[in-house]
C-alpha cells in the first residue's frame, strides 16, 4: 500500500503542507493553474529556503500583491494601522467578508476533480464548524474575511489537488506539536493552542514543546483533520521520497520545516522484499505498566481479559521498583489497532497510573495447522515454517487441555501422543 506519513514536529500551516507536497514532487505548475483558475486575485510563489540547516520549499500565497504573513506578524501590522481586520487564516464572526456557502460554491465551480472538490469542501466545512462552536453561532454565520477567505481558499484546494496527485492510499500523520504560550489574534491575546485550532484537533494527540510559539495553524489543524486516517509514530515503510515544507519563520530554536515522508507501508505478514529469505514482519505495539499495588488475582484476571480482547501476547517480569519495593512489569503485545482499547483496559483494572508505548518490528514464522486424530479426539499442530522447512512444531494447547479434563488424563500425556502421531504421520 502507498502511504504518505506527515512527520509534524514543527507543527502544520497551510502553506507549509504545500511547500512539503512541492518538495515531495508534487508538480508546483499544477498549482499554479489551479490557483488562476479560481480567478480570486491569488498567485502562488516558490522559494528554496533553509531552516536551521534543512533545505525545504516555501510557498506564499500572494493576494492582491500582499503575502500572508505568520499570525503574529499580520496582527501586529493590522494594529499599527489601527484597522479592524481578521486574521488571514482564521475565520470568525464579522458582518463582512466570505460565507461558508459562498466558499463552498469557488469549490464546487473550480476546475478540479471530483474526489478534490469533496476534500476541499471537507476541510472548509471543518474550519467553519470549528469556528461556529467556539463561538456558538450557526456555522453559516461564520464569515471568512476577504484576504484571509483568499489565502485559506489557495491552501484548503491546493491542499487537496496535491494530496490527490501524491497518488497515495493513505495519509497518516504523527501527534502534532502545537507550540505554546500566547498569540495575539482576532479575538485578544489567547493560549496556544487558539480556541478553533483545539477544537479542530479533539481526539488528536497533540503535545507543546519547548518552543512558544504558534506551530499549528487553523487551516493546518482542519487539513491534517480530513486528510490523516491515523496518527502515530512512523510506521514501518519503504521510502520513496521525502519533502520539506517550510514556514514562515526562520527560528534560531528549531527547524520550522512539516516534513512529508511517502513511499510503501509494509503490511502485517508482509513478506520484507529487501532481505533474502528473511521470516515476514509486522508492526506491533508494545505496552508496559509497572505495577507494585496490585493483587496477584487482579493481574492474572486483567491478564486473561488482555488476551480474550486481541492481544498477541501478554507476560510479567518481577522487577525491584524504588524505595526496595518488589514489583510486576505488565507486557502487552497488540496490533497498532488495537492499542487504544487495550490500553484502556489497563487503565481500568489496575492500579497503575501511566502506560508506556512503543512500536517495534516483529519478524514471524509463516504459520498453518494440521489436525491429528487421537483415540481421544482431534488435536491441532501447529507449525512454524521458513524456506518451506518447517521449524517449530507443538500441539495446540487448548486443544489438549480440553481432551485432558474430559478423559481426566495427564496434559503431556495427551500433547505427547498428539506429537507422535504428527511425527509418525509425516515420517511415513
């Protein structure tokens, strides 16, 4: 599968989203005709910049001769002049300037495809229904200022022309740093982040660094909303190609730079086309816990709820915690999808008050089953096999305890035999 992972850790912006799908080779030509067509007094602009050291593409929005500038910038310049104008890339309650329904007519009537025009519309819609709950208004009352309509309309259809022409199956993307302290905006001197910006990014993961600044803009936030089906670390990829978008700013700190990274995932199972007769592989999740409050009955029940639930695996460590204390490190392993809802049960049958997370490679065996009959019934073998040579072979654990409690026999009485005749079987 062709995937394309934004790497946020600079936070996300408009324009920085397609100076990273320019960089990543995304046609800047075809840009540029969709931004003339749209015939809204915008043109797009291209420069090669560094940002601490990293080359990454910048593109401005030019409208009506005027670039946008960073949120700061603009309120600052708009306060010298003593006008009452709206922030560039954020949409608020005025009585001027671009409804949504307006907005989304541009959209619908722009030369783009049909998938673009419904990507567009999304991130719009998104933007303005933001906006409308943070200020309890009908999301129609929502007006976009007239330059900062312009500049968002340039980032939101570009935005989706050049997701679609990257060619990708997915978009995933990791927890966004949203920067921190205050930004003067719109509506007074706010945190970061911005009232819509959050509600934008609700069941996000976000985190503030140590740079306090603005790093996630509205329009950034209601882009990677609609575009991103997942967020996390990076995954296990192949990468074609890597792009550098860069922001406004050219901080002393940190490369403002959102990095686009695409190429092809590797899938659970997948075979690793790059290692000659290496086992397959598959991205997992790994969770911890330490616990040392805990009864013994408790873990061994959370343990078995773990593993009815879809955990790969689950096992304890005894380890010494601080102050001499004696305690049980918890180890789940699970599929990156489960993650979430298996985290969730440590959370509600122990005591611990933080799981840790990680994501690590797990190469496997390819795996089948073949079934024996014993006089005391079937039993499964399982068998790990590589180069079709098979490896590991064990009779299916389930299987042989149910036999021993109705036959009241020994458990390795009935896992011996099962593995005799499987070994009789294929010995001939």
């Amino acid at each position: 599968m062709r995937i394309a992972y934004l790497d946020c850790f600079s936070g996300i912006s408009g324009d920085m989203f397609l100076g990273a799908l320019v960089d990543a080779g995304v046609p800047f030509e075809l840009l540029q005709r969709t931004v003339r067509a749209l015939n809204i007094g915008a043109v797009l602009e291209r420069t090669r910049v560094e940002r601490k050291g990293i080359s990454a593409t910048k593109i401005d929005v030019v409208v009506n001769g005027k670039k946008d500038l960073p949120r700061e910038e603009f309120w600052e310049e708009q306060q010298a002049l003593n006008q009452d104008l709206d922030h560039h890339d954020t949409p608020h309650a005025l009585t001027h300037g671009r409804h949504l329904s307006e907005i989304l007519k541009i959209i619908a009537a722009a030369p783009i495809s049909d998938g673009a025009k419904r990507t567009a519309s999304a991130i719009f819609a998104a933007l303005g229904e933001a906006e409308a709950k943070v200020h309890n208004v009908n999301v129609e009352k929502v007006h976009f200022h007239e330059v900062g309509a312009a500049d968002a309309i340039v980032d939101i259809i570009c935005a989706a022309v050049g997701a679609e022409q990257l060619g990708v199956d997915r978009i995933l993307a990791s927890p966004l740093n949203v920067g921190g302290g205050t930004v003067n905006c719109a509506h007074g001197v706010m945190p970061v982040p911005a009232p819509a910006t959050l509600e934008l990014l609700t069941g996000i993961p976000v985190y503030s660094g140590a740079v306090q600044k603005e790093l996630v803009t509205p329009t950034g936030a209601a882009i990677v909303r609609v575009l991103s089906s997942e967020f996390g670390p990076l995954p296990i990829m192949t990468t074609e190609t890597v792009g550098y978008g860069a922001g406004a700013r050219n901080s002393p700190q940190h490369p403002n730079v959102l990095r686009l990274v695409v190429g092809e995932s590797v899938e659970a199972g997948q075979a690793d086309a790059g290692a000659q007769g290496d086992p397959a592989l598959e991205e997992i999740a790994v969770l911890e816990a330490n616990l040392d409050d805990l009864s013994p009955q408790v873990i061994g029940y959370t343990a078995e709820r773990l593993l009815a639930t879809g955990a790969l695996d689950v096992f304890t460590t005894t380890v010494h915690m601080k102050k001499g204390r004696p305690g049980i490190l918890l180890t789940v392993l699970t599929t990156p999808q489960d993650e979430a809802r298996l985290r969730g049960i440590l959370f509600e049958e122990t005591s611990t008050l933080g799981v840790r997370s990680r994501r690590e490679i797990r190469y496997i065996l390819a795996r089948r089953h073949v079934a024996v009959n014993t006089q005391w019934g079937e039993v499964r073998i399982k068998i790990g096999s590589l180069h079709d040579v098979d490896l590991n072979v064990a009779p299916e654990y389930e299987d042989c305890r149910r036999i021993a409690r109705e036959r009241n026999l020994p458990l390795k009485t009935v896992m011996q035999e099962a593995l005799r005749l499987y070994l009789d079987k294929k010995n001939g």
